[in-house]
C-alpha cells in the first residue's frame, strides 16, 4: 500500500498532543507553547516547508502514539515513508551518543530518524555525516529541534544541502530558542550567496559556540560577509573556515573582525589564500585581541613579508597559545623574525608555534635556545636542520635519562615529575610541563627530548600531562625465588 505526504504530515501533530496531553496534567493552567518559525520566503517551496514546521511530522493515529515506544514509532515511521529501519539507530536510542555517519539515509530515512527523534530524551550528540540527506532531510531535522531541546551537537557535514539547506538552518538559527551549542557543516556546497545567512543568523544566535564551515565554497564576498559576522557574533568560541577560498577583501574583512570579537578563542584558517595582505591585517588584529588562543593559518600563501607583520601583532599579544602556519612559503628568516618579536614580549603566552616545513640552520636552533630561555614554556617546530644529516646523533630517551636520575637518589618517575610541578599534584598543562622542565637542573633534557616526552605523555593532545600512571613505572618486581 502507497502513503502519500498527508500521511506523513500528521506525525508531529501526535507528538503535540502528547505533550499538551501530560501539560494539563500537571498543571491545567500551563499556557500552550507554539513555536513557529520565520516564514519569510526564499521561494515558494521553501515557503510552504516552513509554514509547515508543525505539520509536516505528524502520525495519523493520536491514541497509538501512549501504547508504542520510540523503536515502534520509528518503525511505523519507516513503514509509512517507505524506508528500511537501521538496526543501529534501534540499538542505541537510549544512549547519548548516535554516530549515523555513512548511513546512506537520504532524505527520507532521515526524516524517520528526525520523528523518532522529536520525543527522544537521552540523545545530546547526533552524526550524520555523509547521508545525502539535501534540503528535505535538513527541513525535517529542523522540524525536529523544535520539539527536542536534548540535542545539542549536530554533524551534518557532506551532505549537498547547497543553499536552500542553508536558508532552512540559518533561518532556524535565526530563532535562537534550541539547545544546540555545536554545528557541523562542512562540506556542504556552501558559496558566498549563503554567507549573508549565516551572518544574519549568527549574528542573532548567541547559543551556538562551535560553528564547522570548513571545505565550503566561501570566497572573498563571502569572507567580507562573514567577517560582518564575527565582528558582531556575541556566542561562538570556535570557528572553523579551513578549506575554503578567503583571500583579498575577504580575508582582510575576517582578520579585521578579531579587532572587535571578545567571544572567539579557536580559528582554523588553514588552506585559504590569505597572502601577505591577509597576514598583515591578522597582525594588527592581534595587537588588539585579548580572547583568541588558537590560530592555524598554515597553506594561505604568506611569504617572509607576511610572516614579520605578523610577527608584530605577536610583539604586543598577551593571549594567544598556539600558531600554526606549515605550508607556507616562509623561510628561516621570517620564522626568525617571529620567534625574535615573541622574544621581545615579555607577555606572551604563545606555546607552540608550527613552521614544521622551514628548513633551519644550526645557528638558528642556538639562537632559539637564548628564546627558550625567556620563554622556557615555547616550542617552535621546525623542519630538518640544514648540514646536520651526518652529524646526526640518537639522543637518550628522555625516559631512561630521567630513570637513571631517579635510580641514583632512591625515588621514582611520579616523585620525580611531583617535584618539578609547584603546586606537587599529578596534572600539568602542557606549556606549564615544558617550562617545569627547562628550568629544572636536576637532570639535563634539549628541546627535542622534551617534545618527545610531552608526545608519550599525551599523546592525544588534550592539553594535560597526567604523570600519575608512572607511580609504578619502573619499581622492581618481586625477588625471584630461589629453586
């Protein structure tokens, strides 16, 4: 038997009643709550989807809806649309975790997953990346987070919305009432007519804080239009543009945008066309910032000229922890320059910076000691040394340096990293471990040694080494019983 959309259209209704239903319940003078939302048309297509935000998800049996669980409902869901049910999605709706990524759902297994999930109370991290879903399955998922206010991390990168997508979850941002705090949308076709949405809606929306529009298509009127954006934008705290086409005005317009924005702490800039121009504006922006921390600017076309300007705003900034620019054309004297201006700021607090694709010379590594020692917390990540491959010395294992050290005075590898920790506890940031071991004189370790003792010791790159699991690390076993 063939349904057709009316069928479909009374899914939501059934989740409505059910609520008004419990509302009156416990507490007969509630007031009825409607959300709508802005009908302003795009086109008549779009128009009509979003007049029909409260319709388009209904079930046609209102009772059924109190004697059938959300597996039952999805099922009859499927059934009506016309989609096979995922087995994993069945499994784990009681988990806050649904990884649905490469599902091959398409719009109308979506749909079925967005009913499902309208009454859905456990879920707070959904993924549906790479599922074709286009404007029907963003449409209905929208329709759904107006019901569900659980959801707060969506992934719905790869999934060819184009800009009727785009205009559908913009103007849902736009209302500003979800719980969404995290959206991934990368990869999406998303050119610079949509930009003016996401600046409309973001500059609305104060609730999203990680915002994903990497690997798009945004170019340099759209890099002005979001630069608009982040200028206002009171919310986000990571914004990710890496893989895109910002370069000119664009570029410029964003880095100006940091001048102004208290909120942004992480940016990925990274595969854009910034240049010299983009960099110099990202330099005087950071003369100014006090809020961003992480920036990677790394294959934007930014030459020597570039990097010294940038080096100026790193002169005066007092708050950024991480730079990264490999895949530039830089050479060892603008990384020198750089590192020189960072020197010269007795307040920055730069942690790492990655030029990791400039070869240096020996006489660049030793002036990057006298660095170190001003800023025992820095590392600089560096190519290959020039005219050192013969040279080349396997240095000890920073490990077994430390466990010789320890072995000679009767202690072991927690007391040991307790002892250069002033606060004695377990967990260090990162920067805080490096500089603890610089200035340390209890044994001997060069900048390699310690990059590689911060790489065993997080290796995930959280930002925290915890020396904790070493409190039994190297402490003889039992004597071995005579026979």
């Amino acid at each position: 038997m063939d349904y057709d959309d009316d069928d479909i259209d009374e899914l939501l209704e059934l989740k409505q009643d059910e609520t008004e239903q419990a509302n009156e319940e416990s507490d007969s003078n509630e007031e009825e709550i409607i959300c709508e939302v802005d009908s302003s048309p795009i086109d008549e297509k779009n128009k009509n989807k979003i007049e029909n935000y409260e319709t388009d998800l209904e079930l046609e049996d209102p009772e059924k809806f109190f004697t059938t669980g959300q597996e039952e409902l999805y099922r009859e869901a499927c059934k009506l649309i016309g989609v096979i049910p995922v087995s994993y999605f069945i499994r784990n709706m009681e988990e806050t975790y649904m990884n649905l990524n490469h599902h091959g759902l398409g719009p109308k297994g979506t749909k079925a997953i967005a009913v499902a999930l309208v009454s859905n109370t456990t879920i707070t991290r959904l993924e549906l990346e790479d599922n074709w879903i286009l404007e029907d399955g963003a449409l209905s998922l929208m329709q759904m987070l107006h019901e569900n206010y659980y959801i707060q991390e969506l992934n719905v990168s790869g999934n060819h919305l184009d800009s009727k997508g785009a205009k559908i979850i913009t103007d849902f941002l736009t209302e500003n009432t979800s719980s969404l705090w995290s959206i991934q949308l990368a990869g999406n076709d998303f050119k610079d007519d949509t930009a003016p949405m996401f600046c409309n809606a973001l500059t609305a929306n104060y609730r999203i804080k990680v915002l994903d529009l990497s690997h798009n298509f945004f170019s340099e009127k759209g890099g002005e239009q979001l630069g608009q954006m982040l200028a206002f934008n009171e919310g986000l705290q990571t914004l990710d543009l890496s893989w895109n086409q910002l370069h000119l005005k664009g570029a410029v317009a964003l880095s100006n945008s940091l001048r102004v924005n208290i909120t942004l702490k992480t940016l990925n800039l990274s595969w854009n066309g910034f240049g010299n121009e983009g960099a110099q504006a990202l330099g005087d922006a950071l003369k100014i910032n006090a809020t961003l921390a992480y920036l990677d600017i790394s294959s934007n076309h930014i030459y020597n000229d570039g990097a010294i300007k940038l080096g100026k705003g790193l002169e005066i900034n007092e708050t950024l922890r991480i730079l990264k620019m490999s895949q530039n054309p830089v050479t060892m004297d603008g990384v020198l320059a750089m590192v020189m201006s960072v020197k010269r700021n007795p307040k920055s607090r730069l942690e790492e910076m990655d030029v990791s694709n400039v070869l240096v010379t020996e006489g660049f590594v030793k002036q990057l000691e006298g660095v170190f020692v001003v800023h025992p917390e820095l590392d600089v990540l560096y190519g290959e040394v020039v005219g050192t491959i013969s040279k080349t010395v396997s240095l000890p294992v920073a490990f077994n340096v430390i466990k010789a050290y320890v072995e000679k005075n009767k202690t072991n590898m927690l007391e040991f990293f307790k002892s250069i920790n002033h606060l004695g506890t377990s967990k260090m940031p990162v920067a805080e471990f490096r500089k603890a071991l610089t200035i340390q004189n209890k044994v001997h370790l060069n900048r390699p040694q310690i990059r590689e003792l911060v790489k065993k010791l997080d290796p995930y790159e959280t930002g925290i080494i915890d020396y904790s699991t070493l409190e039994d690390m190297h402490k003889p076993g039992p004597p071995k019983q005579s026979t």
